[in-house]
C-alpha cells in the first residue's frame, strides 16, 4: 500500500489497465450485482435534487422503481443504495439504441440539468474506497464483466489510477492526485 495524506492506495492502481469499452461491455455495471450502486448520505440529498430534472429521462420501469422503492434504500448489507428495476439494473440506467446501458444522472449532469455528476461509488469505479479509521483505502475492484476494459487499458497503457483522474479528483483534489500521479512514477521506476 502506497500512503497519501490519509488515503492508503493499492499497489494495484499503477500496476493494472483499465478502460471502459462500453461497445464490448454495454455498460453492464449499471446492470448486474446484487445491489445498487453504494451512496452517503450527502448523495441521497443530490438525488433529491436531481430528480426533477432526471426522472423524464428514466425509462418507465425506472421511475416506477424509484416511486416504489424510494430515492434510494438500505440493502441487504445495510448499505445505502441505488433502488434497483426487478432485481436488475440500477433505477437511473438509461438505454441507447443499441441497448448499451448508461446512467441517467450523469445524462442529466451532461445536458447542463443538474450540477451532480452521478454517485462517486460509480464514478471511481473500479477504484472501491473503503473508509477506515484513520484512512480510506484506495483498492483496485477486478470484475469478470469488466475484462473488455483490462484489455483495452492495456492496449492504450492506461492505469486505474490515470483512467479514474476525474473521479479521484472530484474526490481528492488536484493537488492529491498530482502527489498520486508522482508516487505512480516513482513506484514505476522502481518495478523497472
């Protein structure tokens, strides 16, 4: 584990590739799991006031989901969450035409309609923090959907940690993930 400030980082995010290639997955992580998307407390409060300007985005099943099941609910695990449509996709995934699923927030933050990009849990994807006493680790998350992106970070040598520097900063700051940047080119030369 490499520290910064108060985050202890795996050895994974310099070490391993990654890049979406949603035309190989279809956004699958916003269907499959046994939960939805992980949230604080602050973001159930972002959906709040998001859902004016998200909900005529959603498929059908999405709302109804949302109006049954709430903004967001406390899962199995006693996490909050994301509501889910029949056990499947998260509430907020919208569709393209060819099917590929997206998330209906980040549509909506795109579109210049809300100032809340979407949950950071999927934002840092693969990246899970975890927070701990003293620290929140930092640790690579390996998913079987997400083979397509291993493959395609490995062909344009993209780290977890470079393919998450929106999300990290948005987390972190930018003077984080510049000494984040540093440790990797360090940890780099020291593998050489």
């Amino acid at each position: 584990m490499i520290r910064i400030g108060d985050t202890l980082l795996s050895e994974d995010l310099f070490d391993e590739h990654f890049a979406c290639d949603l035309g190989a997955c279809k956004g699958a992580c916003c269907v499959e799991g046994d939960s939805g998307a992980p949230l604080t407390q602050a973001e159930v409060g972002q959906l709040e006031l998001a859902w004016e300007h998200v909900a005529h985005l959603l498929p059908e099943a999405g709302r109804q989901a949302v109006e049954a099941q709430g903004l967001a609910l406390t899962d199995a695990d006693g996490d909050l969450v994301t509501p889910l449509v029949n056990g499947k996709e998260c509430a907020y995934t919208v569709f393209d035409a060819d099917g590929t699923a997206k998330c209906g927030l980040e549509k909506a933050h795109f579109e210049g309609k809300t100032q809340w990009r979407k949950p950071l849990s999927c934002h840092l994807y693969p990246i899970r923090a975890k927070e701990l006493i003293d620290f929140t680790a930092l640790n690579y998350h390996r998913w079987p959907i997400c083979e397509a992106a291993r493959l395609c970070g490995k062909a344009g040598k993209v780290s977890v940690l470079d393919f998450c520097k929106d999300a990290l900063i948005r987390k972190f700051g930018d003077s984080w993930y510049e000494e984040a940047q540093q440790a990797q080119t360090l940890w780099r030369e020291a593998q050489s």
